[in-house]
C-alpha cells in the first residue's frame, strides 16, 4: 500500500511532475527535461488539443530588444492594469518571450513572413504550436500521462512530493512520487463553454491551497468575452473591427469604445438584444482575418452569416481567471509558490506581475504561459536536483480536503447540482461583472454554504470523480474571487465596483489571498522601485 493511504494501479517516480498540458506545462517539462531531469506531465486532456490555447490564434507579446520598443511595451498596459505591474517583471518575461519564440521558429515552427520576407512571430496559431510542443516534450524523454487529471497533491512535513490522480479513459488510478511539482493547469472560467475552456476549472488553484499556498488577484477574475450566441469562439480581436446595433438598426452608443464590454452587458441585463457586424474592416483585409483566426469564421459560415455584412446576435461568456489576472502567489523568480517543492506557471499564476489588474486576449497571456513555464521548468528541477535520492523515499500524504474513497456510497451524486449552484453566483453580469458589496455579501454567503457542503461529500474513485473535484475547485475560487473583491473598494483594472466607480490611489496595492474553510484576504505592498515610467 503506498504511504498516501491508498494503492494506486499505476505508480511512478520522477524529478519533476508537471500538472497540465497546456503551453505553461509543456514549456515547464521541456525545460525540466533540458536540466537535465526527470519528467512526467499528467494532463486532464490530450495534452496538445486541450486548453484555450490549442484550438485558437493567439498573439505573443513580442519585442525586439530595443530599450524604446521595450519601455513603450511596458507601458502599454500598464495605466490599464492600474499600475500593479512590476517593472523587472516585465524585463524578464519579454527576454524570456523574445528567446522563446525564436527558438520555435529553430525547431520548426512554421512561422509566416512579413514585407520584408522576415519572420512575423508576434503571434502563434494554436493547433501548429500545441502539436509541436507535444513533438518536443516527447522527443525530450518526457513521459506523458494523456486523459490524467490530478485529484490531488503529495506532501510530508517538507513539502510537496507529487500528485495521484484518475485516468478518464481506463478508470485506473495514478501517481507519481517527484522532487518538486509545477501547477499549469489554466484558469478558471466555471464551465462557462468558451472555447478551449472546458478543463479550465481552477483545480490547481485549490490543489495549491490545499497545500498551503496563497493566492493573489483574485479580483481581476471577472473577464467576460465578445461571442456570438450561437458560437463557443470568444476571440474578440476581431470585434474592433464591429459597429453594435439594437433590432431596429439603430446605434449601440458606447459599445465599441474600451468600455464596451460593459455597454453590452448593461443592454443584456436589460433583456435589450445587441447584434454586431464587422462593417468597418477595410476590404483589402477581410481576406487576411480569414486566414488569421480561421476558427472566428467557422461558426458564421456553419449558419450562412457573412460577419461583414449581416448583422448577428452577439452575448458575453465568462472567462473568469482565464482572461483575468488572479491565480497562485509567485515568491521568487523561479515561479516559486511558498510551499517548498512547488511551482506555478501560465494562467494558474497570478500574472499581475506583467499586466497589474487587466490583460485583454492572447498577447501577455501567451508570454507570461510560455516564460514562466521555461522559469517554474528549470526551479523545479533545480530543486529537485538538492533532494537528491530522498525525493522518491518520503512518507507521502494526500492533500485533498474531499475524502477520496474508492468506496461506493448510496447517496446521489450531487456534482452537477454543485456546478449549477456555483455558476449562478459567477456567471451573473450584475453580481460579477458589476459588483456591489451588497451583492458580494449575498454571493459569498450562499457560496460559504455551498463550500461546506461540497466538503462533507466524499469524492469515489471512478473515472468521471475529477468532476466532483471541479465543482470544489470552482466554489473556492468564487470565494477568493468574491473575497478579494469585497476588501477592493475600488474600480481598477477589470474590476468594477458600482458602488465605488473611481480608482483610489491609497489602493496601489496587490492584494494576496487563501484559506479553504476560512478565507482571508490581506495587502501586498507593490515595490515602488517597480514602477512603470
């Protein structure tokens, strides 16, 4: 019987772990595996198709090493953000992109050419990137575990020391005994069916708290995207490109503007249907969106709807922290959490330190998972390395704050009823998008509830169990969510407050998060020397 109270049918040994297959995970394994480690990716999907980045075109914050370019890069966003971006952040990420990108462009990466018959790499297209990451991973000696979500983290009085989990296809269970664990497993967006999504439901971020990491940003959670009602597809570069109209044809004032998010949102609250048709993208470019976001179009041609010409029913999707900025507390530069032994990157990392409070698509996101998966990649096997042979000879206990039983209860299985019950407190424009303290308090009680009743239900090992877990996964992260927004008296960055519209300067602070049954929410002072100038 192994030493975490259960046996597993497959059980392994590593230097590193890597949670999530994403490019965050496979840039962290390729980078372990390059140090020289040993390296095994579990994956809830097939790693390189599932995530956001896989189906889609993404643009990569790219920049020349030019100190112009640079600082106008830097600045960019950063009044957006509301000033909480650090400064040598920044350096880093965009010299860790810049090297990145170019060393895809050397292993293959089919990069377009641009005027000049130069390579264009400010932008990737997800299905050629995702399988070429996968190519490499393998060709790294990494070991892949496709359809293997993890339920769970390992740890002893020294940290933590791996993961278990259940294979979805055959129903075995897993786990891998490793000297350090790198979490990249996305986002949150609550089930919301935006495209690439469906994985995306904050597991890691609970198994990191489980553990005892904090969180940060959890504030900057509520993200909501342009789609049309009839499509999953939430990439909205396109929508710069829309004039907004009600039924009858008359302008949407406002809705194109940078606040046009909230334009629509009001207007849908109002049960007021808005419709958008990309009228203002010159003709000579129309062919050049085809071929860039390829899968934007498929859903209008499915239905017959020329996007530059008819007018089309449009909604907002929740995206929640996968276009947000919150996610795990980052202490060093090697994408560190305060937990020894485990790592975080991509989208399951906090990324106010590149973008404050504010990231908009693609772009920063891309950078910020391909960069801080290369830095958590080479600090895991670095540490894993100080272990030495007592990596895989600790007493291991499992984490979960769900009993795992491979017992089978009578009781019905409450996990959709769980899920439903969480996105109705998420998915709301005027409880998440337009937040009051009001409608936090109410949100937080009701989910305070749910929260202990999700934690008396134990979770059976069975191959559909990582479900149960999600539901778990989702409600805490509306609580950190929700949490962080109610001490945020403040509008800043993509967080909105109704009852306090303005940004507070006494506020120019990060605002760092954790507990399970008990949340707390406390300040972070941000480094003056960071400062953006």
């Amino acid at each position: 019987m192994s030493e975490h109270g259960r046996i597993s049918d497959l059980e392994l040994e590593a230097d590193v772990l890597v949670i999530g297959g994403g490019p965050a995970g496979t840039w962290a394994a390729l980078t372990a595996a390059s140090s020289g480690a040993s390296v095994i990716l579990a994956d809830k999907g097939y790693c390189g198709t599932s995530g956001a980045t896989a189906p889609s075109g993404t643009g990569v914050w790219y920049v020349e090493p030019d100190p112009k370019l640079r600082e106008e890069a830097k600045l960019s966003r950063y009044g957006l953000g509301g000033q909480l971006a650090d400064s040598g952040w920044m350096n880093r990420v965009l010299d860790r992109t810049y090297d990145n990108m170019n060393k895809l462009g050397a292993w293959g990466y089919p990069f377009p050419q641009d005027d000049q018959g130069n390579p264009y790499r400010r932008g990737l297209q997800g299905p050629e990137y995702m399988r070429l990451m996968r190519k490499l991973v393998k060709k790294a000696g990494v070991r892949i575990l496709d359809h293997s979500p993890a339920l769970e983290l390992l740890a002893d009085e020294h940290g933590v020391g791996g993961a278990s989990g259940v294979r979805t296809q055959s129903g075995e269970t897993w786990s891998v005994r490793a000297g350090a664990v790198v979490i990249a497993t996305g986002g949150c967006a609550f089930l919301s069916k935006a495209l690439g999504c469906n994985v995306l439901t904050g597991d890691g971020y609970l198994m990191a708290a489980e553990a005892g990491a904090n969180l940060s940003g959890m504030e900057f959670s509520n993200a909501y995207a342009i789609a049309p009602t009839f499509s999953t597809v939430t990439k909205t570069a396109y929508y710069r490109y829309a004039s907004f109209y009600y039924e009858d044809g008359t302008v949407v004032e406002g809705a194109g503007s940078t606040r046009g998010r909230s334009v629509i949102a009001r207007n849908l609250l109002q049960n007021r249907q808005v419709y958008a048709r990309l009228d203002q993208a010159p003709e000579d470019i129309r062919p050049l969106l085809r071929t860039g976001q390829t899968n934007f179009f498929l859903p209008f041609d499915r239905v017959g709807i020329d996007p530059f010409t008819d007018l089309f029913p449009v909604t907002l999707r929740l995206e929640g922290t996968v276009r947000g900025t919150g996610g795990i507390h980052i202490t060093d530069e090697t994408c560190a959490t305060k937990v020894p032994g485990l790592y975080a990157a991509g989208d399951a990392a906090t990324r106010e330190l590149i973008c404050g409070g504010f990231t908009g698509g693609g772009s920063h996101n891309a950078a910020w998972a391909m960069s801080s998966g290369s830095f958590a990649g080479e600090g895991a096997a670095a540490h894993a390395r100080g272990l030495g042979a007592k990596a895989v000879k600790r007493s291991l206990r499992g984490l979960s704050t769900s009993t795992l039983t491979a017992k089978s209860t009578a009781k019905p299985d409450r996990t959709d009823a769980f899920v439903r019950a969480v996105q109705d407190e998420v998915t709301p424009y005027d409880r998440n998008l337009f937040r009051t303290e009001k409608s936090l308090d109410g949100s937080l009680d009701r989910l305070d509830r749910l929260w202990n009743e999700i934690r008396e239900e134990p979770v059976q090992l069975r191959p559909d169990s990582f479900k149960a877990r999600e539901a778990a996964a989702m409600t805490a992260t509306a609580r950190w969510m929700y949490r962080s927004a109610k001490v945020r008296t403040e509008t800043r960055g993509m967080h909105k407050r109704e009852d306090f519209p303005q940004l507070d300067a006494a506020q120019r602070y990060r605002l760092v998060s954790g507990g399970l049954d008990t949340v707390w929410v406390k300040p972070e002072p941000v480094d003056k020397e960071a400062k953006v100038h």
